[in-house]
C-alpha cells in the first residue's frame, strides 16, 4: 500500500508516461487516473517511465501557444481576437464547445498509404469532409470515438508506418491492446497543429476534470502558505557573516564589517591556485549540466519535457571546448547562447553578453539568469532534468 501511495504521489510532480515498445507509442497518464487501472489494461510490451513535464498543464497559463486562431472554428466565425479567458471557457463549458478543424494526413485502413483530409474534432468525435471542407452532416464520416479512446504520440512514425513527415499521432481505443489495425494513424502538417489535436483531444475527453487536476495542487500550496511562516530566500535564510580569525568563530553584526570581510574574501578565494579546479567542476553537480551531450541531444531532452518558456539546460561546447552553452526554450522554439570565458586583471570569469556580465563560475551564472532576463529572452524557469528510476 505504501509504494502505491508513493507512486499516486509521484505522478503530481511527474509526467507519469506509458510507453508501448511493440507499437512505439506514447502518452501522459492524467492526475485523476489510477495507475493500477492502467496497468492491468497493458501489454507486456508496454511500460511506465516517470520524467518531468512542464508542459502537462501549460495550455491554461497560455492557450493561444496551444490553440491557433485558424485552428479554432468561432475564432474564424467571429471578427477579432479571442481572449485567452474565453477561450477556455468555451473549452470546459460542454455547451459551447469549440470546434477544432485543419489539415490531417489520415492512414488508410489496411493499407500504407495516407490521405490528406480535412478534419473536424467535437465532443462527439473526429470527423472528416468528403467535400473539401464542407461542414454539411451529408459531408462528414466519424473516423474516431472519443468516448473511450486515448491519444498517443507515435515516435517512431516515418519509419513503421512511411508517415509522411515526424509529425504523427494515433488515436487507440481502449479496449484494443496491440492490434496495429484498428488504431487511427494520424500525422498533423507541423508540431504547432500535432500539440493543438492532442491538447484539444485531451480537453474535449476530460474537460472539467484536467483543470481540477491544475488547480488542486496550486490550492493546496496556496492554504499551506496561510498556515506557515512566510519563507525568505536561501540567502536570507542561511547565510550570515562570520569570522573564524580567533580561537572561536563569531556572527558579525556591523553591516559596514561584513560587507568589507565578504570582499576580502571572495579576492582571496579568487587568487587562490584552487579557482580553476572549482572553475571546471563545480557545476557538474547541477542537475541542469548535461556534459557533453549534443546539440540534437538537447533538443531532445527539451522537447521531451514540455516546451515552455523558460526550460533550459547547460552544456560543454562541442565547438569550443573552453567554453559552454546554454540551451533554453522560447516560445515553443529553442535557441542557444555560448558561454565564453573571459579574461580580467590576471582572472578568468564566464560571459554570454561578451563580457558586459561576468560570472565566477556556471552555477553563479544561472542564479543571475534566474532572477535577470539580462541579454536572454526570457529568464530561466525550470531546469531540464534527467530523472532515472
């Protein structure tokens, strides 16, 4: 009982993913679903991995990153922009629910050929036009029941099933354990309309019950906060000025003598023969370091645990190999930024601005980036992690 417990828990904090190895497909178990339940209905070919994802509830901070305008019917039937409120609204509201349509390469039934097919998602199922992009019911055939089916991620689609592109998803119901031909195979023209489908399939499915699942946590942190003292900052906290030069060590209490002893001694500490071994290792600690992964390795890393603003990771420079780089997402796109060393009176500091801003070491740097956007985009949020079980 105790372990089950821990891994209903576990699920709050991570994206709790079960993965079909024989059909490589993927998805994220929801806050309300039991994972006992879950795993009486799998294959031996599937398993559970547990790993961060950021993005499990992102569409309800920013739902138009999720929803394109051109994707939404009532925002192409209304003149203007829809607010962000009442976008989701009208997605939790059973009665007005929006209607996704675009674009969709279908797999054939039996066969391995696609189709591209103008598509329409409701409440009620997936449907497509036999007539162009006619909503006229004469025109439209249900390809896929929503009611008691879930959506997957295919991973490895171009390769199993000669998808037309990387972008492809499938709708399987559940009673259907691993029989390839009765899963709906899909694939969306880009990962913007893929993340829409997905996002709007797990919506129109669930509804209510994903933003309970958003909320409760937040609620929760919220009524603690009233019952506890008001938390200050690690440096607040724990750090206070000391002198260890006599016999016995004493808090400094002259703010004017603290400042000047903290001088003192970060010169010493920076003239010392040991900087460079603290220079080179101590951020390999740091959950954010990826070593020496490369450039479509952190890509990977960052698109399998949510794109939203703010995620990053540190690594060595595969082209430099006196310098770093940070890798951090932006608007759903992911950019980086070469950290160089650099140098000033006799000491070597790490900059990513050409030396407007330097930093003693990486750790120093992203706890600047944290709490300054400085040259960046934006600051850095939440550090892509490697979990291991």
């Amino acid at each position: 009982m105790q372990i089950l417990h821990h891994v209903l828990v576990t699920k709050m904090h991570f994206c709790h993913m079960s993965i079909n190895t024989d059909l490589f497909t993927k998805r994220c178990l929801e806050d309300h679903e039991l994972v006992v339940q879950v795993q009486a209905s799998m294959t031996s070919e599937s398993k559970f991995i547990f790993r961060k994802n950021y993005a499990k509830y992102e569409f309800f901070k920013n739902p138009l990153n999720f929803f394109p305008e051109q994707m939404v019917a009532f925002c192409q039937e209304t003149s203007g922009t829809i607010p962000p409120s009442q976008l989701l609204q009208n997605f939790l509201n059973s009665r007005s629910c929006p209607e996704i349509q675009g674009y969709l390469y279908v797999k054939e039934m039996g066969r391995k050929s696609w189709k591209k097919l103008y598509v329409f998602l409701r409440r009620s199922g997936l449907y497509f036009s036999t007539k162009g992009t006619s909503k006229e019911p004469r025109h439209l055939q249900l390809l896929a029941d929503l009611e008691d089916s879930n959506v997957f991620t295919v991973i490895t689609g171009r390769k199993l099933h000669n998808a037309p592109n990387d972008f492809e998803f499938c709708i399987k119901p559940n009673k259907v354990r691993n029989e390839v031909k009765e899963l709906r195979m899909l694939c969306a023209e880009d990962e913007q309309s893929r993340t829409c489908w997905m996002t709007a399939f797990r919506l129109f499915k669930y509804g209510i019950l994903l933003y309970q699942n958003y909320k409760i946590p937040q609620q929760r942190k919220t009524l603690l906060s009233h019952f506890s003292a008001p938390v200050r900052s690690v440096s607040e906290n724990s750090l206070v000025a000391m002198d260890f030069s006599g016999r016995i060590g004493r808090v400094i209490d002259n703010p004017m003598e603290a400042q000047s002893a903290a001088m003192e001694e970060g010169h010493a500490w920076r003239v010392s023969s040991n900087n460079h071994i603290c220079f080179d290792f101590i951020h390999r600690t740091q959950l954010w370091f990826h070593s020496r992964i490369s450039r479509e390795e952190s890509h990977k890393m960052i698109h399998q645990q949510g794109r939203v603003d703010g995620m990053f990771l540190l690594r060595d420079s595969q082209s430099n190999p006196k310098a770093f780089v940070l890798t951090l997402c932006h608007h759903q796109k992911i950019k980086h930024f070469q950290i160089l060393p650099c140098e000033e009176d006799g000491q070597m500091f790490l900059s990513l601005d050409d030396g407007a801003t330097k930093f003693t070491d990486l750790i120093q740097l992203v706890e600047f980036y944290v709490l300054n956007r400085g040259v960046l985009p934006c600051k850095l949020k939440h550090p892509c992690t490697t979990v291991a079980l």
